[in-house]
C-alpha cells in the first residue's frame, strides 16, 4: 500500500481512489465486468480493459466448445481481483468508446509505474491552466486563489 499523504486533502483523494479499487473488486469478484482486452504500451507494460453489461458492454465469454474457457476467464478476473486488493495494480482511467466504457487497470505487476492519486504536479498545472481559461475566454475571476 502505497504512504498516505500528508495533508486530509490528498488522504481523501487517495481513498477515494482506493475505493474505486476495491469497488471494481467487487465487480469482478461478481461477475458483472471481466477482462475483455489488453493494451500494450511502448515501454514494454500492459493494461487491462475490464467491461460488462454494467459498463454498456457484453461480458466476454468463453467458447461453448471449450468449457473450460470460461473457468481460464474466471480465474484471470480473480488474479486481476486478487492483485487490486494487493494494491499491485490499479483503476488508471477509463476507455470511452461509443455507446460503452471500459475501467482499465494497471501497475507495477504489468510493467507500468504506480500511479498515484495525488500529485503536487497536477495541484499546480490545474492551477495554471484555470489561470489560462480565465485569461483567453475574458472571463472574471470569481473563484478565490489558493
């Protein structure tokens, strides 16, 4: 498990991020979303596309000639569950498409980097580009600065 942050800020950011783990756990865990492909990145990691019928998509599902596939399906959502309640792998973002989405989930079990809920980087970048919006669309600053 990764160090909590220091501030009750990015602690509520991380847990909410960690809860969106352990939701998509559940999900798995109940079959209501599976593994349904990969995306290989060029630094040589993978991420998991997750979806079901709860995402807008058909659950994938094994060959009726082969019984087993749907047993080799079940046990890799397991494994995938079982890492994310490891804190291995986590929810990174979604892949929208039309009319459906898919969670994707990756980390340092598939190669990538921890990706971290809360980053000073990102606190500063919104910020400047608030600042940004605000001077090329002409519009008042309503909003207090931090």
């Amino acid at each position: 498990m990764a160090k909590w942050g220091k501030n009750r800020f990015e602690k509520s950011v991380q847990a909410i991020h960690r809860t969106l783990d352990l939701i998509t756990v559940v999900l798995l865990l109940t079959g209501q979303i599976t593994i349904g492909g990969v995306f290989i990145t060029t630094e040589g990691g993978f991420s998991l596309s997750l979806r079901g019928a709860i995402t807008g998509s058909a659950r994938s599902i094994g060959i009726e000639t082969v019984p087993q596939a749907n047993l080799v399906l079940d046990a890799a959502d397991a494994i995938a569950a079982l890492l994310l309640i490891l804190d291995q792998i986590n929810v990174i973002g979604t892949f929208i498409t039309n009319g459906s989405f898919t969670i994707v989930v990756s980390g340092p079990a598939f190669g990538e980097e921890k990706r971290v809920a809360y980053s000073p980087d990102a606190r500063k970048f919104f910020s400047e580009f608030k600042d940004h919006v605000f001077e090329k669309c002409r519009v008042q600053k309503h909003f207090p600065r931090r």
